[in-house]
C-alpha cells in the first residue's frame, strides 16, 4: 500500500491524496461504504460502485460468526466472495474493522441504544458494571487477554484475542485491516478510560507481530487504532505510542532485521458531537502526516467537513444505508421523511440535480408509496439516493480542496444544510 499527498489544504490540517492497493486507487479524502456481513444492506455491488463508492468495509465478527472467515478465505477473499468490482470489472479496494466495536456495543453497553456519537447526559447511556460473572444480558467479557463472545446469532461461545483477530482478517483478505482494540464511551470515567487504554496499546503490539508473521506476501496493510475517550493527555498519548509502535522483521540474512509500524491509523471510540473535532485535532496533529488516517464510524455530513479539515482521510459509516432503509432520505437542505403526506403526490425526483440512480429514475411520490406498503424496492431507492449523497459530497469537498474553493463550498454547503 502507497499513500501519496497530492495537495494540503492552507493554514489546516487537511490533505487530499491517492492510498494505492493492491485492488485499485482510493481517492482520498473518501467515505468508505459499510458492507458489515460482506453486503451493503439492500444493494447490488454495481449499484454501491455505480453511487460513486471506492471500497468497501466489512465487519470482522460478523463475517467470524457466519459464515466463518475459513469460508471467505475458500472464496478467494473478501472482494471476490461479494462480488465488489470496479468500473472495469476488476476486484475493488476492502477494509475490515477488527471486531472492537463490537466488544463494545455488544458487550460493556449491550441492550443500550448505542451509537458512534452519544449525547454525556443521556441517560441511557449509564456505565454499566463490567468484569463481573452476573448474568447481565451481556454479550462480552473483557480480560487482559482479550474478549469471550456470546454469539448473539446462536448463543456459542468464542475468545477473541488479537492474534485471533488478525488471524481472522487475514482469512477474509482485505486490502486494509485494523488492530483489536476496546473501544470506550465517553461517559467512562478517567480511571477505566486509562485501563482500557493500555489495553488497547498492548494489543496494538500483539496485532502487529502477528500480522507480520502473517503477512508473507506483504498485500494486506494494517492501521493501529488510536483511543482514549474525551481525555486530551490519553488522546495524545495513544497517537504518540501507536505512531511510534515497531516490531522486528527479520531479512533473508537472519543477521539483519528492519523495524516496521502500523500503515496508516484509524481514530476510534465513541465521540460526543461537541468534543469530536478536537479529539480528531489532538489525534492527527501527532499522527506522521505521510500515513493515512481514518475517523472510525462516523459520517454526517456536517462531520465530513469537520474531519477533512482536520486531516481525516478515510471515513465509514452505516448511517446513508440505515437511515435509507426507514425512509429518512438526505438532501441539500437537510434530511426529509419520504413517509410525510405531502410527498403523497409529489412526482418531482428526491432532487432534481442529483445524478444518482433513483433521483434519475423515480419521483418522490412513488418512493413514498414504496414505504408505505413495506416493498423492499423502498430502502434500495432510498439508501441508493444517500449513499450516492455522501460520497459524492466527500469527492466534491475533495475537489474543492484541490481547486482552492474548500472555505467557499464549506461555507455555501453549510448555510443551507439543516444537520
Ligand atoms: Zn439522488
């Protein structure tokens, strides 16, 4: 994997570049389509490439879980099992996270609503107890070691460590993997975040010997997972240990060795709106500018343009998708509800400049009535509308970047979007 600057935007953070894979060329900044169990939800691969997506990301435990990394590895690898191609027909660019989000929303805040940005005063989200033996409607169990699982789908039990997790990463083949880590929420006290923290940093270590051991061939990259909540000093310090991380790689001649560290770097954890642009600061202001960094699971608008100007390459989220699917569609103005009556006889597209697929094709009226009597077409002609939304809105803030317009098509996107 190569990562290349090909211009930074002024008195800022940001960079758009080219992250060469083995698969294919990702223009960056770039949002990376969520395909958790090798299928972005509702859509054939050809429409998620023909929405403009570059790569795909897929989960780790759910692809564990079923149908078994052993089965994707048999397939020829992730991109070849579903089917993700590019415009020439080629395999196309794929990540896959490393399961500790899952830890996390599965486990420590199982049963909670939890999402990637949380609100400190809600409620729902109490800290919950942890390392007991209770039988709390609990999924995981988080030791030094690694992570017991409760399979959510059948009830079987698994032990994730971090050599598993690679191991498991590798079976699937992505171009780009990530390092076990626990991710936290920001409603975790200093003392946990700081616990939780260390263990994220030696698993860190562990991901990356095992990865090199694996990595014979050298076509899979992998990115450290920098953590530490809302907390400034453990921010810094995860950015500054995970971008200085090495490991020994031996040569052909047993005498000589080379260090090596992570490829790039994803920025983990559970943000609250408010604190989320200075946590991604403290991060990439530490991280080497000639890796590539990616802001895990996050992707409003409103966000993208927050994360591009403070040095965030790659971004990934299921939010277009799983908003599409119920009926909650995005425009220039701000989201809509396609359900609302006065859609009801509305035959104009969602917009009528958009070049997607659906907006091309179908008017807003009849994708209402879709939702309405439950067909299945509804959530593709709506997630295709969105995702096509955010990706296009990440390549043409890339472009402003380079055309010297990024402030003038923030400040114009920002003064009629609604977040
Ligand atoms: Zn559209």
């Amino acid at each position: 994997m190569k990562f290349t600057i090909q211009k930074k935007l002024k008195d800022s953070l940001g960079r758009v570049g080219i992250l060469s894979t083995p698969h294919g060329d990702i223009l960056t900044p770039a949002f990376v389509t969520v395909g958790t169990k090798a299928t972005v939800k509702s859509l054939t691969p050809e429409a998620v490439a023909n929405a403009g997506a570059q790569v795909v990301l897929a989960n780790t435990y759910h692809l564990f879980l079923q149908p078994g990394d052993e089965v994707v590895a048999k397939a020829g690898g992730l991109g070849k099992f579903m089917n993700w191609r590019d415009a020439n027909g080629n395999i196309a660019p794929t990540m896959t996270d490393s399961g500790g989000f899952q830890v996390f929303s599965l486990g420590a805040a199982y049963g909670k609503d939890i999402s990637k940005v949380v609100k400190i005063t809600d409620p729902s989200l109490m800290i919950p107890e942890r390392f007991d033996d209770s039988d709390a409607p609990r999924l995981a169990k988080i030791g030094n070691d690694g992570v017991s699982f409760k399979s959510h789908l059948d009830g079987s039990i698994h032990y994730i460590t971090p050599e598993k997790s690679i191991q498991i990463q590798h079976n699937l083949g992505a171009d780009i993997i990530f390092a076990f880590d626990e991710c936290t929420s920001p409603a975790e006290d200093l003392k946990y975040q700081e616990e939780a923290l260390s263990r994220t940093h030696a698993w860190a270590k562990r991901c990356l010997e095992e990865h090199k051991k694996l990595n014979t061939e050298n076509k899979i990259a992998l990115f450290g997972i920098v953590q530490g909540g809302r907390e400034e000093d453990l921010r810094k310090k995860s950015a500054q240990i995970i971008s200085e991380m090495r490991v020994k790689v031996e040569g052909p001649d047993p005498r000589s060795f080379s260090e090596v560290g992570f490829d790039g770097f994803g920025i983990g954890g559970s943000f609250a709106k408010e604190d989320m642009a200075t946590a991604v600061k403290w991060c990439n202001e530490i991280l080497p500018e000639e890796k590539p960094r990616h802001l895990l699971g996050i992707g409003e608008p409103e966000d993208l343009f927050m994360g591009v100007e403070n040095g965030v390459d790659l971004f990934d989220c299921v939010i277009p998708t799983r908003l599409g699917r119920n009926g909650t569609i995005y425009t220039k103005t701000g989201k809509i509800s396609i359900t609302n009556t006065k859609f009801r006889e509305d035959f104009t597209p969602i917009e009528n400049d958009c070049e997607c697929y659906t907006c091309k094709n179908y008017t807003k009226a009849y994708i209402a009535h879709l939702f309405h009597g439950k067909e299945m077409l509804a959530g593709t002609l709506a997630s295709t509308h969105n995702l096509h939304f955010i990706v296009s809105l990440v390549a043409n803030i890339r472009q402003s970047i380079l055309d010297d317009k990024f402030e003038e098509f923030k400040s114009e996107f920002l003064s009629i979007y609604e977040a």
